[in-house]
C-alpha cells in the first residue's frame, strides 16, 4: 500500500460546499477588490460569492488565494447549515 502523503489527500477547500439556503451546487467566486488598513498594515481581499439562483455573499480574506475564498465559503454555508438544523 502506498503511504499517503499531505499533498496527495483531497482537501476540504478545493471544493465549495452547496448552497445552503438553495441546495445549489454551482457556487461562483468573484473577486472585487483589495482594501488596505494604513493604521494596522493589512490588506484585505474582498470577494463575491453567488450561486446561480442568486443567493450570495460577500467574503473578506486575508489573501488574494481563491483557496482562502473557498475555506471562508465551506466554513460560512456549514456554519449556517448547522444554525437551519437548530431551529
């Protein structure tokens, strides 16, 4: 058996959760803009997240990585997933 190795596992972020409110799986990532914050020295990536029946968000990151944009996604429709099932 051939050991696994951290780069050749499927990752969670490579892949944006359904839509939560639709059940959609088509989820589009936009990018829109970079704010910069002169009193803390940050930077900011802003980005749009719709799926094709319009339900979307927008996500800021700390990068300009599609892969932060997608964890933010994953970690956003679980986390509102988890509040549906709640109620």
């Amino acid at each position: 058996m051939k050991p696994t190795t951290r780069e050749t596992r499927p990752r969670k972020w490579r892949k944006p959760t359904p839509c939560p409110i639709c059940g959609c799986t088509r989820i589009g990532f936009q990018w829109i803009a970079t704010a910069y914050n002169p009193i803390l020295h940050t930077t900011r990536a802003i980005w749009r997240v719709q799926c094709r029946h319009r339900q979307g968000i927008l996500i800021i990151t700390r990068h300009n990585d599609l892969k932060e944009a997608i964890r933010a996604w994953n970690t956003r429709a679980n986390k509102h997933k988890r509040k549906a099932k709640e109620r």
